[in-house]
C-alpha cells in the first residue's frame, strides 16, 4: 500500500473514512446519553451512502479511463477500491460491536427491548399479523424469478429489500414500504417496552404466507452512483440538462451491494449476476440495514435519554435595535450558528425587502431550505420591485431538485435569476444590499461560512458576518458583476476571491510566517476547516513548519497532511473535535508578527474551492468580533473531551492532559450568555 500511504500525504478517501470513524467513535462514547449514541449511528450510516454513491463512484469511473489520464487523476484506483472495501468492512464490523455489545445492553437497561421476528411473543404474532394485514400487505412490491431468467430484476437506488432463496430454481425480492415508519412499537408489558423493525414484520407475515418457517430472507440495499453526468456543460441549456438528469441517478451504476452477512453463499452469487456486479461490489453488514432510520428511533419510555436542547441564543443587536441597518451602521454584527439565532439574517432580509430605500438584493444561495422564511423574503423583496439578483447553484449535490424549484418561485415573482456556470460551483455565502439615501448609494453586506438556511444552522457550527465596510462591499458588489457576467475578473484587497486571489494570498500570508521564523520572530499559523487536501497548500505548511512556524490545524474532515514527521511537519499539529454540533465554520488567523490576520469564509484548503469554485472570505476587522473569534479557536484548541488527534496514521485517539476537562461546543454554548 505504498502508494496510499506515503510520508507526505494520507489519501484523502481513506482519510474521510477516518472521520467517519470518529463519527462512530462517538456511538461507543459511553458520556453520551443512550439516544445521543444511536443517533450517531444513524449519521455514520447514512455518511457512509454518500460516500459510496459519491466518492467510490468517482474512483470506479476513473478506473475506466485511459492509463495516461488515470494516473494524473488517482494512483492505482483498484488499490484505493480494495482498501476502501477492507476499511469500510472492519468498521462495520466496529459498528456491529456497538450496537449489539453496547447499545442493545444500554437499551435493555432502560426496558427497552428491540425484537427480532424469532422473539415475537404469541400475542405479538397476533399484533404483527393484524398489521400486516392492515398497513403492509398492500403496499407490497413482491416478485418471485426464476434463477435461469434473472435479468428483468431492478432493484432501486436506496431502497431496502428481503430476498429469499424458495426453492433451487426460484428466488423472490420484497421491497420493504418507504412509507411506512421503520419501526412498531408493541403495546408495553409488565413495565417493558418492545420494539421491532417493520422488516421483522415482514419476514414473519412471508413466512406464514408461504407455510414455510424454515425460510429465511436476507436484508439487501444497493447504493448507485450519484453523479449527474452532464456530457457537456459549455453548450445549451445547462439547468435544463440538469433537471433531466436527475432521473438517471435512481438509475446509476451500482457502486455498492450491501447484504446481510449471514445470506448463504448460493444466493449471493444469484444476487451478483442478477445485479451484473463482483466481489469487490459486495459489503457485508448486519441483519437490518438503513440505520439513518435510527434517527426517529421510538423512546417509549418517559426518561430523558437524549441531550437537553441548546436553543439559540438571541443575538444582542435583536435585543437593542429595531433596524438591522441601522445595527450595522453602528459597527460590523458577528453571529455564531448554532450557539445564536439564525434570526438577524432573516430579519435582514425581511427589513430590506419591506424597505422603500432598498434598491437592489444580490445573493448566492447553495444549500436552500425547503421551506424558508428566508426564502419568501428573498421572493417578496422582487415582489415589491426591487432589483433582486440570486445566483442559485444547481449543481449543489442532493440539493438540486429544490434549489431549482426555488428559482422558479423567485424568478416568477420578478427576480433575475443565475443558475449555475459550467465547469465552476458558486460555493460562497455572500449577500448585498443597496439602499439609497438622500441621492447617495448606501451598501451593506453579509459574508458566511455556512449556507442561507435555517434548519441547517441550528445544526451547523458557522460564523456570519454583517459589515457596511465600504471598501468591503464595494469589491464584494465585484464578486457580483463577475456572476451576472459583467466583469471577468473581480479586483480586490480586502476580500480572497476564489479562484482569482484566495491561493496566491493565503500562500502570501503564509511565506511571511515563514520569513518571520527566519528572522528569529514568533510565527504561527492556526486553520480551522473541514477538510485539508490540496497538496501545493500542504507543502507550503510543510515548508512553514521547518522554517519554525508553529502551526496547529483544526481539521474536522479529510486531512491528507500528515504531521509530526521529522524534516517535515514536527511543528505542525492536528485535532479534529465531532459532538453534538457538526463543526462547519471556516478560520484563517496569522500571527504577523505581533499584528494578527484574521479571516473567515467558505473555502476549505481543497484544490476544488481554491482553484474551481467562487468561494468569498473576508478578515475580521471590528476588534469586538475578532476577540469573539480567536477565543471561539482557543477553547477548541483547548477541547480535551471531544477532539481527537489527527497523526501520521490517522488513529483517533482521544486528547488527553491532565487539565480540566473542557468540552469546547459546551463552553462555547456558555460564553455567549
């Protein structure tokens, strides 16, 4: 595996599959309340769909190119393919361990009793008969094949399916109801509560129906590849071509075959011909799949084995100003999602489209919400005739679908609408506004590391930014002209615009860390992001980190630096923090010399948001916001209850000193009172 594992960068799938790992980490977390470990469950499991309809499709397709092109694109694919499967398959079998040593035990614990087909009791036979008969049998989807004419069988994209081998010339395969909720609650007994998958349901009823308790059906799911596979995006109508390709994902090329471990090798292979797929395709798991599901979970019990929610705190400027213009006139607003209120943002939006002086709105909108407060503003401010510009990108993976339905509704009540450019993602969060004042032309701006979306900022740790900083704005309106095709490149000093600027001058900042070390200054340089994968960015931290810059990383996803290697990175350090929030905010802080740089934006150190997307990040002026910013970076710098260390071999291990336990999402959560 030399060629995955090198001593300069960890592979950045296999170093996903590490954070997903720690997503997992936290299902064995016995400090975790009970649903809180289950609820990880659920996002590990449904991680890890995207990642094989995703990434694994992505490396399947690269396995089918030219020789010449593949190696500028991926070493050795089928390497990366067969340590990707034994990766995924020893943390499935991790995940098996935790749910059945740990989480069913903790279950039992609390009366809780999760059952099996073989557990169901003579009066719960009755129960799962009757709701059979009432809810189930209707909806099925059952259809029985012949072993020798096997190639009409379509089994969909994420859907869940028992098979069975009926006799040794035919098979039968049962789509288990999507709409149905996956779990039945039994009625409670003596003080115990009992609870069964609607699968078990199933197998018990297709017994009966086949007067046959000796046979036995398989849990089945196919993930497929989630690509869209545009063949040219530079010609025609580029969000028609979209819209009628999103079909063709339910359709996709298999790119995993997940099966219950126990099904018998005969029908396995009847599975891998029918589906056209080999060994490397077939993942084995557990008797039920689709744990996503576990996030609605029943808790028939009157205890409290989830954490106490964290509402939003409200921002202070809702507290002391009645105009959000006049709040940003005062000074720049700094908010910090999930720990305050998304609602400044929104109130913006609602103020400026109610405001007769608001003349124009400009915004980029990636990730929308499918139903938003946000969202009827936007489409209220073109309402009321003002000029609205929205670029909407509807190549957001997953998103597509409702990105594009929002750009109809805002386009019929009279806004300019933008829908994504070829060959480039509008990645920022970026918004604009102008307000005419006794002739002059008043601008105000909000610059986000997270998405214009409410449900995901009470989930989202970001930071937004809201500034009438005139030089700010002014460049920012430049960003604009470049979506609405009016300039081609958008001049700026104060902002990084990616893919213009944002390389050059994060790899600027960086050598003046550098020449500070060689001057004999103190030099530093701290990153918090999601992921860290671009290879020329890595070498100029590895070249920092000789120099004598110290450099501490705070990475929650990909990371393929490798640290603490002699020669190469020894100052350079890396902790990854995953809790109740998911860590989403991206920080940029510089040392210089005494005189700090502070920045916040979209971009990750990724070679797609440095060189191939519209990514905005903006530095941290106002002396209030900066302080609120670098003591946010300490305390997570400081977190010794839910970071990990990222090293050489990516093992997870928990920090661990002998100070205070201080757990930074909680603290955080605590410093805004």
């Amino acid at each position: 595996m030399a060629s995955l594992y090198n001593s300069k960068y960890y592979h950045r799938d296999l170093s996903w599959l590490r954070f997903n790992h720690r997503v997992l980490q936290e299902a064995q977390d016995d400090r975790n309340l009970l649903y809180e470990r289950i609820k990880f469950l659920a996002i590990y499991s449904s991680n890890l769909d995207e990642f094989f309809k995703v990434r694994v499709s992505d490396i399947r397709q690269i396995k089918d190119l030219e020789k010449p092109l593949r190696k500028k694109l991926i070493t050795k694919p089928n390497k990366v393919l067969k340590e990707i499967k034994k990766q995924v398959h020893l943390q499935q079998e991790e995940f098996g361990r935790i749910f059945v040593g740990d989480i069913i035990p903790a279950l039992q614990q609390e009366n809780i009793f999760l059952i099996n087909a073989e557990d169901f009791s003579a009066s719960q036979k009755e129960i799962a008969k009757d709701f059979y008969n009432k809810k189930l049998k209707s909806k099925l989807n059952t259809e029985t094949y012949a072993i020798k004419n096997k190639d009409s069988v379509f089994v969909e994209n994420e859907a869940l399916y028992l098979t069975t081998l009926l006799d040794k010339n035919t098979f039968e395969i049962v789509a288990i109801p999507e709409d149905e909720n996956r779990f039945f609650v039994f009625p409670t007994e003596n003080g115990k509560h009992y609870i069964t998958f609607i699968d078990d349901i199933l197998k018990y009823n297709l017994k009966l129906k086949h007067n046959n308790f000796n046979l036995n059906y398989y849990e089945l799911k196919v993930s497929r590849d989630a690509e869209l596979y545009i063949e040219d995006e530079f010609s025609g109508n580029l969000m028609q071509k979209i819209k009628e390709s999103l079909p063709k994902r339910e359709t996709g090329q298999a790119t995993r075959i997940l099966i219950d471990s126990k099904m018998p090798e005969t029908l396995q292979s009847i599975i891998k011909d029918t589906l056209d797929v080999t060994n490397a395709d077939i993942i084995l798991g557990g008797e039920h799949h689709n744990f996503r599901d576990f996030f609605s979970f029943p808790n028939p019990t009157n205890k409290t084995l989830s954490n106490k929610v964290l509402p939003p705190k409200p921002h202070p400027l809702l507290n002391t100003h009645t105009s959000m213009f006049k709040a940003i006139d005062e000074k720049d607003r700094l908010i910090h999602y999930p720990y305050q209120s998304f609602e400044p943002v929104i109130k913006l939006i609602e103020e400026a489209a109610a405001d007769s002086k608001v003349t124009t709105i400009k915004m980029t909108l990636y990730r929308v919400a499918k139903d938003s407060r946000l969202n009827r503003a936007i489409a209220n401010a073109a309402k009321n005739g003002k000029e609205v510009v929205i670029f909407i990108e509807a190549k957001a993976r997953f998103d597509e679908k409702n990105n594009l339905k929002w750009g109809n509704i805002f386009k019929e009540n009279g806004a300019k609408v933008i829908y994504s450019y070829p060959g480039i993602k509008v990645h920022s969060k970026i918004l604009y506004i102008e307000r005419k004042i006794n002739n002059t032309t008043k601008r105000y701006c909000y610059i986000g590391t997270g998405n214009f979306n409410e449900n995901t900022a009470k989930l989202y740790t970001d930071f937004g930014l809201m500034t009438s900083n005139t030089k700010i704005n002014k460049e920012l309106n430049r960003v604009f002209l470049v979506l609405e095709g009016v300039l081609i490149v958008p001049k700026a000093k104060k902002l990084l615009i990616s893919p213009f600027t944002s390389r050059h001058k994060f790899s600027a900042m960086v050598e003046r860390e550098i020449a500070y070390a060689h001057a004999g200054k103190e030099a530093y340089i701290i990153l918090k992001m999601n992921s860290l994968e671009d290879k020329k960015m890595i070498k100029l931290l590895y070249k920092a980190s000789n120099a004598g810059v110290k450099i501490r990383l705070l990475i929650r996803g990909i990371c393929s630096l490798i640290p603490g290697v002699k020669h190469q990175s020894e100052n350079i350090t890396v902790t990854s923090i995953v809790d109740r929030f998911l860590e989403h905010g991206r920080v940029y802080l510089f040392g210089n010399n005494g005189d700090e740089r502070l920045f916040i934006g979209s971009a990750d150190w990724m070679t797609r948001n440095l060189s191939h997307r519209i990514e905005v990040i903006t530095p941290v002026l106002d002396p209030d916001n900066f302080k609120i910013v670098k003591d946010i970076l300490e305390l997570q710098l400081a977190d010794n209850v839910k970071a990990r260390i990222i090293g050489a071999e990516q093992k997870n291990e928990y920090v661990k000193n002998n100070n205070k336990p201080l757990q930074s999402q909680l603290e955080t959560y605590h410093y805004f009172n």
